[in-house]
C-alpha cells in the first residue's frame, strides 16, 4: 500500500507546487535536488499572511497546522540566541491538508480557496 499511498502524496503535492507556486504572495517548498526523495508527509507554504490565511482555511473547513516551535523560544532554555531563519520559519509557515485520502475535487477547494485568499 505504502507505494500507492507515496504516488498520491506527490501528485498532491505536485498539484499544489504547479498551482501555488504561480502566487506572488506566498512561497512554495523548493524542488528535491536530483537524488534526493520525500515521504510527502507535509505540504507548507510561507506567507506574512499566515495567521489571516489560516483563520481563512479555517473558516472554509479546510484544516491547516503550524508546526514546530523553536527551541531557543522555549523558556526552559532561556536563551538569547538569535536564529533569523528559524524565526521566519515559525511566523510564515503554514502546513495545508497532503494525504492520500484527498480527493482531487478536496485538493481543487484547497487551492482555489488560496487563490481567492489574496484576489
């Protein structure tokens, strides 16, 4: 099963990059460098619109996820470092629906619920 579950994963995910990556506003994952492989396991996309964007899915019934906050916030650590990259990371990524029970019409409503986000 784990092969068809991967081929519907990164035709979603293609779907996704194809469509998506047209947007000014918001940022798509970056093509695999040749020799490299993904489980497609998430989908992100980056925008300073995030938070607004989320609300929006949300009101749509479309589920999103932020994920992994970084450690160097954790107050447990108490640290003062400074990770520019990390930190963009944490407020502009929002990781949208990509699993293999989504119907092409679920991935259609996804980006075009996007798309309408910003038109």
């Amino acid at each position: 099963k784990i092969d068809a579950q991967l081929a519907k994963r990164k035709l979603i995910h293609d779907m996704y990059s194809a469509e998506l990556g047209e947007l000014e506003w918001l940022d798509v994952p970056q093509d695999l460098q040749p020799g490299n492989t993904s489980s497609y396991y998430m989908y992100h996309i980056q925008t300073s619109h995030r938070d607004e964007l989320a609300k929006y899915l949300r009101d749509k019934g479309i589920y999103t996820t932020f994920r992994y906050y970084p450690l160097h916030w954790v107050k447990y650590f108490n640290s003062d470092v400074k990770l520019p990259n990390t930190e963009y990371a944490a407020n502009h990524t929002l990781c949208i629906p990509l699993h293999q029970s989504l119907s092409e019409d679920d991935v259609q409503l996804i980006i075009s619920s996007i798309k309408e986000f910003k038109s």
